[in-house]
C-alpha cells in the first residue's frame, strides 16, 4: 500500500491531509558512547538508582541511515530526535566540527527520505563540564544554554524545520531535584521549583538563539504532562495538594507561555493517570488496585490524553504530541494502546482542538534512563546481543496502516 493508493486525504478520514506521523528518540538512549555527560557519570556511580550502562545504546549513531530508511518505509513522515551537547560543546566554548558535521548527514538523511525533523536541544543530558558548574542551578546556566543554541542555530538550523527547545522541564525538575533518581540526584523541595522555573527561561532563550540563525525554524517546548488527581478524593487537605502539584507540574509551564519569546507549538507529552498524595513520601500514590499499569508503573487512561490537550490548547498555540507510548513486553497491549490513545486524539481534534501531529515513544526499544534496558517502549526491537538486529513488531504495522490511511478504523477497536 502506498499514500497514494489511500491516504488522509480521503473523505471520512479521522486525521486531516498534512497530519505528521512518527516516533520519537533522544541521543542518549540509542546514540551509544555519550561518555561526556552528566548521565553517564549517574549510570556508572554505584551509589545512584540507575540499573545499568546505557553502553552503546541501539548503536544509533552508527546505524542512523538504515534506521530512517526503515522508518520512512513504515508510513513515517515526521521523526523526533535530539542532539548531544556534551558532543556538539565537549569542554565549555570548544565546539566540534565533527559532532556538527555528523549532525548535519543525519538532518540531511532525514530531509532525503521525506522525515520532518523534529529536533531537541536538550533532552535530559547535560554536558560534565556543565553539570560541574552546578547545572541549571549554576549562575550563566542560561548563559551558557544560549552560547550552545545559537551556534546550533547557525550550523544547523536550515535543517531544523521544527525545534523542540527544552524536553520535559518539570520532569528534570522533578525527577533531578525533589526525587532523585536523574542526575543530579537531589532531593530538596525549594531547589525542584528553582529549576523548574530556570527551564522555562531556558526555552525562551533557545526561542531567541534559533531565531539567530540559519533557516526559520518553528520553535516549541515540550512537557510531559500527566493527568493528576487527588489519592483521597475526601480529603480537603489532599485535594488541595493536589492543586499546588498540578501548579508545579503543568499551570506553570503552560502558563507560562506568554509574549513573543513564547515560541509557535505546544508539544504535548502524556503517559499516565497519576494520584498525588500528601502523605506519601514520594508525594506520589500507587495507582489503585485494578488499575492497568505499565511496565513502569503506570496507569494507562487514554482519555487523559484527551483532556490535557484541551487544557494545553489554553496556551492558544497549536499542539503536536510529541510523545505517548506504553512499557510492555506484550506488544498486542501496544497496539490497543495506540488505538485507545489515538482515538483520544481524533476525539479532542473533533471537539475543535487544533492538533497537527503524532509523535509515538518510541521508535525502537532502547535505554529508558534510571530503569536501564528492561521497559520496552518501541515500535521496533532490537536485538542488542546480536548485532543490534532491528525487528519491526505489529504494533508498527498497526501504527503504518493509520499513519497512510489516517482512519481509526486501521486499527483494532480499543473496546
């Protein structure tokens, strides 16, 4: 089958003709080798949570031709990926040719097989050098990010057709420095917020870097947003906790977006359902009894994704979901997790919510940071005692038949 044969721009269809289908990567987890950075340190420090090494990843870096190839072949007409600024800037003012030159034939690879690049300026990793200073708590953090994006923006902006500023902020707040279990492994309560609010500065400085440089990239930041609730829904106590986390987590970042540094998108981030609980010591509650959970831990509810996309339409940008996915060893749960959560999608575009595009995490199973190895999160396997061997699942020929139709009905009824 092939987009002409049949494709969106049929009558009927549930996504519209220019909708932008794909997955999503980070260096880190299929790039393989990225000595230099604050996480490689963490995985290699006994005394963290991390399982194990992310080593040589899916040997992505290597392997980066063959993997746009078979992504493109699947219906794939869009695909997420970030670079490695402990690669780009491996000692602070020092920027390699040959990490920018290997970044420009992996855009250009991407452009030549018809792949719209959605590319990440930071996703989790830091440079050591960086992380020495203090990280994002450092004084010239946002200094020092901006050095960084403009010299991005100038060598390499003419490829970048959409750039995903900052991944997640609130999550490397939160995990990082009120959890944990990131780098830098911190758990105070005051420094979480601090962090929290230097990342969205940090966006508004990528914002101006790119405009700096080559090319005119569309510029966007990209938060995970989690649907929460109160554990103890009768509790006033709760429910008003509830409220501050959900301030932290989505309010601030989403309101936030304001005035001309804001950027031109929203990618919109979602998993789970999540109970926040002020009387945990993870803040966080066990999803209930009975609830389906992933290999992570996580609840899966599929409307949620609906319902944070009415609420990141608030911010009056146009959204694209840069990631959803599901850990499972059990690949048919995948497939009903992309039809539920798809649907989801269709529904809230019906209800007039302006969503250009679907990003699935992720593209091939690969290092899912703290937990190492184990989740399972791709469309495509790998084979990493063998030669890094790439084996499509069904769940990515489930995901092909709708990304070239743009009909639901491509896919198994989510029941």
């Amino acid at each position: 089958m092939t987009s002409a044969e049949t494709g969106p721009h049929d009558a009927g269809a549930d996504f519209p003709a220019g909708f932008l289908w794909g997955s999503a990567t980070a260096a880190h987890q299929v790039e393989g080798g990225n000595v230099n950075n604050d996480w490689w340190a963490f995985e290699h420090d006994p005394s963290t949570a991390a399982r194990e090494s992310s080593g040589d990843g899916i040997d992505h870096f290597h392997r980066y031709e063959e993997d746009f190839t078979l992504l493109a072949s699947m219906g794939h007409n869009a695909h997420r990926l970030s670079l490695e600024w402990s690669r780009i800037e491996p000692a602070p003012g020092e920027f390699s040719t040959s990490a920018l030159s290997h970044y420009r034939r992996v855009l250009t690879a991407l452009a030549d097989r018809g792949l719209t690049a959605f590319v990440t300026l930071h996703h989790f990793t830091l440079p050591r050098w960086f992380a020495a200073r203090g990280g994002w708590l450092a004084p010239d953090a946002l200094e020092l990010f901006e050095r960084y994006c403009s010299r991005v923006a100038v060598e390499l902006g003419d490829l970048m057709p959409f750039v995903c500023t900052v991944n997640e902020p609130q999550m490397v707040a939160l995990h990082g420095y009120l959890e944990g279990y990131h780098p830098p492994g911190v758990t105070n309560a005051v420094l979480w917020k601090r962090v929290g609010r230097t990342l969205l500065a940090a966006h508004r400085v990528a914002v101006r870097a790119m405009r700096t440089g080559a090319g005119t990239p569309q510029c966007g930041l990209v938060v995970q947003l989690p649907l929460l609730a109160p554990a103890r829904a009768d509790d006033e106590g709760c429910r008003a906790f509830c409220e501050t986390m959900r301030g932290e987590i989505v309010d601030l970042y989403l309101n936030g977006l304001s005035g001309r540094d804001r950027g031109d998108w929203l990618g919109v981030q979602y998993y789970r359902k999540q109970w926040v609980d002020s009387a945990s010591p993870t803040l966080f509650a066990q999803p209930p009894a009975g609830v389906r959970i992933s290999q992570m831990g996580w609840a899966v509810h599929a409307d949620g994704l609906r319902l944070i996309l009415h609420r990141a339409s608030e911010t009056g940008l146009p959204l694209y979901v840069t990631e959803n996915g599901i850990a499972t060893e059990d690949d048919s749960e995948r497939v009903e997790y992309l039809a539920s959560h798809l649907a989801a999608v269709a529904q809230a575009m019906a209800e007039g919510i302006d969503v250009r595009g679907y990003l699935h995490w992720s593209a091939f199973d690969n290092f899912e940071w703290a937990e190492g190895y184990v989740p399972k999160f791709g469309l495509i396997a790998v084979d990493r005692e063998n030669d890094f061997v790439r084996t499509p699942k069904p769940s990515a020929y489930a995901f092909e038949r709708i990304a070239r139709t743009g009909r639901l009905s491509a896919l198994p009824d989510p029941g």
